[in-house]
C-alpha cells in the first residue's frame, strides 16, 4: 500500500505574500475581494437546522458566569417533542450560572463539513425525574449504545443532581458549508 502524500497545513512565506499580493491587486481594481454582506445563500433552512440538531452529537453551550466571566462545556443533547434538552451532569458549573442567568448560545456542529447551527436564547430547568430518563435514553440511543449499556446509563442517572434544560430559541444563525461553490 503506497504512503500518502500530504500537504503541509501551515503556509509558507511565499504563499502568503503572493495571496496577499493577488488580493491586493484585486481592491486596487476595484472588484470585491470578499464580503459577508449577505450570506443567506449559505443557510439551513428550519428543517435542515432541527435535522442538523438532531443528528448532531452534543453541542458546545456558552454561558456567563454570577461575575460576568464566560463559561462553556460540551453537552449532550436531545430532541424531544420538537425541542432541544440538555444534559447538565452533577458537578457542572453552568448549573448554577445558568440559574443565575440563564441567558445562552449553544452551537451544534453537523461534522463532516455538513454546517452548524448556533442557537441564541435561553434555557428552563426541567426538574421532573422522567425527563431526565428520556434524555438518557434519548442519547445512549443515538450514540448506538446496546440496551444494556444504556439501561446502565440510565441507572446511573441521578434526579436531582443531574440536570434537563430545555433550549428556548431567540435567534438562530446557521450555516451550510455544502451549499458553497466557488466559481
């Protein structure tokens, strides 16, 4: 089996001043070199954001903490009955920022080049035992884990420790990579 060549990621030197120069000369002529004016050509539509939610495999969730400074973790995630839930584990830290202020963004990234959704909105605590099973279930189940394991997950689980909250959109900004073509 031959070995496969690969490119160096960083740039050279030259690289770069040779694509600086062609960019320059491209504003000196007078012809867009690159905007972000309008990007809606690159975006998921709501179907294509939830199926992206909820295909995706956690998500970063951002939030501030009671001084002010930020916080985030990776989460996993659920969607039940047309809504996003998050599993906060004992211990988390955004569990008490979050009931301080439970302002958030949360990001869900598609992989594999497929785009991402970023959700701006807020969370509520959902403090009811059978919701906090469906989310286990839920993500043992999309992880593909044998009912063993997940009936394991679910054992483990701890009411009252374990937290649900359910994302409460305000805006969202999604993307799709696939849907760039360069001409």
């Amino acid at each position: 089996m031959a070995t496969e060549t690969r490119r160096p990621v960083e740039a050279t030197e030259e690289e770069v001043e040779r694509w600086v120069a062609q960019k320059r000369e491209l504003a000196a002529s007078g012809e867009k070199v690159f905007t972000v004016e309008d990007v809606r050509a690159y975006q998921l539509d709501d179907d294509e954001a939830w199926e992206l939610i909820t295909a995706g495999n956690g998500c970063a969730l951002c939030w501030a903490n009671e001084d002010g400074s930020p916080g985030g973790s990776f989460v996993r995630h659920a969607v039940l009955d047309g809504a996003a839930y998050l599993l906060l584990l004992d211990g988390d830290e955004a569990i008490p920022a979050l009931r301080h202020d439970p302002r958030v963004s949360v990001v869900f990234d598609g992989g594999d080049g497929i785009g991402a959704v970023t959700v701006r909105g807020t969370v509520d605590f959902v403090d009811d035992p059978a919701a906090l099973v469906s989310v286990v279930l839920a993500t043992g189940r999309h992880d593909g884990l044998p009912e063993d394991r997940v009936a394991e997950h679910v054992r483990q689980s701890r009411p009252g420790r374990d937290r649900v909250v359910r994302l409460n959109r305000e805006r969202w900004v999604t993307f799709s990579h696939k849907k760039i073509f360069r001409g």
